[in-house]
C-alpha cells in the first residue's frame, strides 16, 4: 500500500522494525528491497564497506549528498561518535518527508540534520549556516552527473580539507564516468576502488574512496 515507493518502504519499516533501533530498520529496509521491490539504497553489500569507512574515520562532520528514503543515513548515524553530524541533502519534497520519518523511526534525528534542497544551492552556504570549516567525509549518491559539479564545487567553497574523505556510490552501476575520471587522475586525489555488487543483485558496481590531499 502507500502510492509511492517510499511510502511502502517507510509503510514497511513502521510496521517490522524496532521503533528506536537503527539496526532493525536497516534490516527490514534491505529484507524488503530485496524480497518485494527493488529501491536504490546503498544496501547491505555496499552498506557493509561504508560502514567500514564510517568506522575508520570516525567523522565529526559528515555530509550526505542523496538522502532518498534515508536508509545510508540511518545506517551511517548508528556508526557516528557522540556530538557527530551528518548533514544530509535532499531536493525531493515526497523523498524528505520520508526520510524524516524513517530517521525518527530509528532514533538517529539527534544526530541527522536533513536539508530539504538543491546540493548546488546549499554547499556555497554550509560554512556560514552550519558554523563549519570543512568536512571530513562526504557521501554522494545522488544523481550520478552530479558527483563531479559538486566535488568541484566542495573544493572551491573551501570544505574538503587536507585529508577529506569521498565515498561515491555507483561508480560502474549507473556510473560516474567523468568522477571517476577526474578523482583517479587528479594529483589532489589519492583514490580506491572496492569492488561490490548492485544492491540486492548480482550486477557489478562499486565504491570509489578518494582521499582529499589539498
Ligand atoms: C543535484 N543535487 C541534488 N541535491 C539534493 N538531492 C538530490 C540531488 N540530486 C538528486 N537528489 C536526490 O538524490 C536521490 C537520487 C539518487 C540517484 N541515484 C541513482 O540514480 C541510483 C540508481 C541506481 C540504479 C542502478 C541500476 C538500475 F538499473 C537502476 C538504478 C542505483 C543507485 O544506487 C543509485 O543511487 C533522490 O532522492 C533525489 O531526489
Ligand atoms: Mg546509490
């Protein structure tokens, strides 16, 4: 039921997961998509080397490019030191709404701020809104011809520092063929691929890790 996708997702995780345990609405979130109707989260492979990321960083300050139904932001919260932010950005109204919801639903609102907005329009206004000087691990997922733009506009607006962490979903699946291009042959990069799947499929893709070396 529900008209949209993430209605039914979010129908499912009020109706399966543990109000206040992050965990469980990952779970049922990836039971779901994987058993009744594909959606475009990380997942649970993909999830699995974010995670890892997330855990060798330990970011004070994180930003989400993509939130769609929340599921990388609730999984990346439950992962963030006490007094961590990550800020994630959505310009989809019905997709915010959602997200909001599925954040509260896990227990991690305290630890999420949700921008309801354009990337382009937001990143020039980060530092003075939020009080920042710079991020120190930023996801994208969000429309995959935007990863390049939006990198290029990070470094200009002065929030990638040296050492600044990207993590870029969907490098081969869709793909980000200019990102990659530019991240792997700049010298201001220091980039890694780790190989995976598509979420709950078989079809290759991948994550790009690009160190920020100023
Ligand atoms: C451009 N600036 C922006 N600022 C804020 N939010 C933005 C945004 N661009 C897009 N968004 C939002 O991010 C989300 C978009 C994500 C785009 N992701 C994909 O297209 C995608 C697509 C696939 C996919 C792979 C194979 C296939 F057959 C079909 C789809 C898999 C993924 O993991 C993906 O991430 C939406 O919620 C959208 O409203
Ligand atoms: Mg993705």
């Amino acid at each position: 039921y529900g008209s949209t996708r993430p209605e039914r997702i979010l129908a499912e995780v009020k109706r399966k997961a543990t109000r206040g345990d992050a965990r469980s609405v990952v779970d049922t979130i990836d039971q779901y998509c994987r058993h009744q109707e594909w959606a475009m989260n990380v997942g649970d492979e993909k999830g699995t080397i974010l995670d890892s990321i997330v855990c060798e960083v330990k970011p004070r300050a994180m930003l989400e490019l993509g939130t769609y139904c929340g599921y990388s932001a609730v999984r990346i919260a439950s992962l963030l030191p006490p007094n961590s932010r990550l800020i994630t950005m959505e310009f989809n109204p019905v997709f915010a709404a959602i997200a909001r919801q599925v954040i509260a639903w896990a227990g991690v609102e305290d630890k999420v701020v949700l921008i309801e907005g354009p990337s382009g329009d937001w990143i020039p206004k980060m530092k003075k809104e939020f009080g920042l000087t710079s991020f120190d691990l930023v996801f994208l997922d969000h429309w995959k011809d935007c990863y390049l733009p939006d990198t290029k506009l990070m470094e200009e607006c002065g929030l990638l520092r040296t050492g600044s962490i990207l993590v870029a979903d969907n490098v081969i699946c869709p793909g980000a063929p200019d990102y990659l291009e530019y991240v792997r042959g700049s010298p201001r990069y220091e980039s890694k691929y780790f190989r995976s799947h598509l979420e709950y499929t078989t079809v290759e893709d991948g994550i790009e890790k690009s160190v920020f070396l100023g």
